[in-house]
C-alpha cells in the first residue's frame, strides 16, 4: 500500500500545527516522521488515519483520495490502551467479524507470533509495559492490514524491552512487509528501523529534510555511516538563534 500526503495543513484554536506537509511512502517502505516535541508529528499521522479530518491537504491511500478511518490502515499508540475488562485474546480478536472460534483462532496465531502465546487469559493489569505493547501490536496487526502506523509506539518503555520490540517490528516487516510510517523523536529508533525519515522541524512544522537511509538491516549501533548521518539530523534540529547586537 502506497500513501501520499500533500500539503497537509492543520491548526488548532487559530494556530497553526503543522504547514504544508508533503511526503510518500511506497508500498513495503518503513518512514520515520522524526522532529523535536511539538513539531506536529502526530498531528499529520491523525490526519493519515482518519481520526482527525480538519485538515486542509490530501491524503491518498493507493492513490485514491482518503479523509476517513480505512480498515486497511493499522495504528499502534505510545499506550497500549487496551480495555481491561477484556482479557489478552478478546482485546487482539474484539474488532474481527465472523464465527468466534476462528476470530480467537486467528488472535491466537498472531499472539504466539509476537510472544505472548500462553498469555491469552491475562488481563491488561497482569502484563508488563513490554506484554501490553506486544499485545496492542498483535490488535493492529490481526486485521492484516497493508499499513501500520505507530505513533511513538516504544518512548514509554526501558531500554532493554525498546530494543526488544524494535526487533519484533523488524521481524514483522521481513515477514509482511507492510508500509510503515513510524512517528519518533529518538534518532537512533528511526535509524535502525527506517529506510528513509521526514525530518519536521518549527511550529508550525515543516518538512525540513528527507533523510534516504541505504545501510542495510540489521544496522550496528555504532555505524560510522549511521554515527555520521545522526550527526547531520542533530545539525538539522538544532535551532539557529540570532544574539542582538551581535
């Protein structure tokens, strides 16, 4: 699945969010929207959605215009916001249609595929940060959808479980290969899972850079390729001031 996003604008309250947002992700393509807080990242992954519509712009999916939620679009958010009355395999199955048994079969393929099989019976109070994440991952991709977007989907969570489900979501990607667009502020996130990041930068963020990344995955941490091109976004993000008088 192929997504276009051109001119999108959007302004809250009389202020302006995000102006005049253009950028692509083909089909298979993993796209980082990476800026500083408040840049409007997640502003323009609302408005790929469909959860927010008040935008001026255009969003096309396959090249088709689309200002709705599209079933064929599945979104992971920095909290796993599971509903807690339900337990781990009813949360994964609850928006599948058809015969009970094969909705819980299917949760229960995808559970075992992102670690948590054996866990089907827990509710969200029992799990983890790293569990309830893994299973808000399984809930987006039970529907099979041809993109995923994440919306910070590993900043509240330690380092050691981040790294983790870095890998799960590469894994995922070698094994679909679905479209990505992956909203961070972590620069090395965006580096090691990326082919190409947006760079937004001020308020009203703009797009500032389009960042191709040809390393091929799985990418060591101390890179010099990588090293060198994180140093340029650091560049990029740092703020220019002008001292009166000067």
């Amino acid at each position: 699945m192929s997504l276009q996003i051109e001119n999108v604008s959007r302004t809250f309250n009389g202020q302006p969010a995000v102006e005049d947002v253009s950028f692509t992700a083909e089909k298979g393509e993993i796209v980082g929207l990476l800026g500083t807080s408040g840049c409007g990242k997640s502003t323009v992954l609302r408005a790929i959605s469909g959860l927010d519509d008040l935008y001026e712009g255009t969003v096309k999916v396959n090249n088709k215009k689309s200002r709705s939620v599209n079933t064929d679009l599945g979104i992971i958010f920095q909290e796993a916001r599971l509903m807690p009355w339900l337990n781990v395999i009813d949360n994964v199955s609850f928006g599948l249609e058809g015969p009970k048994g094969e909705k819980k079969e299917k949760a229960r393929t995808i559970l075992q595929q992102v670690g948590l099989g054996g866990f089907e019976k827990y509710y969200p109070k029992e799990l983890s940060g790293g569990m309830a994440q893994r299973t808000a991952i399984a809930r987006a991709l039970v529907t099979e959808p041809g993109t995923l977007l994440l919306d910070e989907p590993f900043s509240a969570l330690d380092a050691f479980t981040k790294l983790q489900l870095q890998e799960l979501l590469l894994q995922i990607w070698q094994d679909r290969k679905p479209t990505m667009i992956i909203v961070t502020h972590d620069i090395d996130e965006a580096l090691t899972l990326c082919d190409r990041i947006v760079l937004l930068k001020g308020q009203p963020g703009k797009v500032y850079k389009n960042i191709e990344i040809t390393k091929a995955r799985p990418r060591a941490k101390g890179d010099p390729e990588l090293a060198r091109l994180k140093e340029s976004i650091l560049e990029s993000l740092e703020e220019k001031r002008t001292v009166k008088g000067a």
